[in-house]
C-alpha cells in the first residue's frame, strides 16, 4: 500500500525536529522503507521521529522511526530506531 497522508498526525514541533503519529495498515518494513514518505517532502526534516503504527493480519506494530534525509529531497529516507 502506499502513504496515506489522512493517518498522519504532527504530534510535537520544537527547533530542532517535530515528533509524528502515523496510523497504516502497512507492515512495519513497508512504512520503514526508502521513499514511502516522499509525498510529504517538504513537510518533514531531518531527525523528525515518527511513532508508526500499524495492523497488519490484526496484529498492532508500533516502531519508532527517524527522518534521515528529507527537506525538499527527491527520497525521504527513516531509519528504524527501535
């Protein structure tokens, strides 16, 4: 499946990075992986953290993940900091 901007939530902003909740049926890897949030570019910046929570098969996944590039780049990338 593909980001869905409606279960995305800005949670926390302070100066140096923003904290967001992100709600998917997608699996943990999927929503990890290089260029999901790319839609949303200019919206996230580097060291945002992301609470990602999923369902996939009816279990619940939760992983936090951090923005690593991001900030009008042509690929957001997260790395998985659980």
């Amino acid at each position: 499946m593909a980001f869905a901007a409606a279960g995305l939530k800005k949670v926390a902003g302070a100066g140096t990075g923003n904290v967001w909740q992100y709600n998917s049926t997608d699996a943990p890897g999927t929503i990890a992986g290089s260029g999901y949030f790319n839609t949303i570019t200019n919206e996230l910046k580097q060291w945002d953290t992301i609470l990602a929570v999923g369902t996939t098969g009816g279990t619940v996944t939760v992983d936090l993940l951090v923005v690593t590039s991001a900030t009008g780049v042509a690929t957001v990338t997260c790395t998985n900091g659980t």
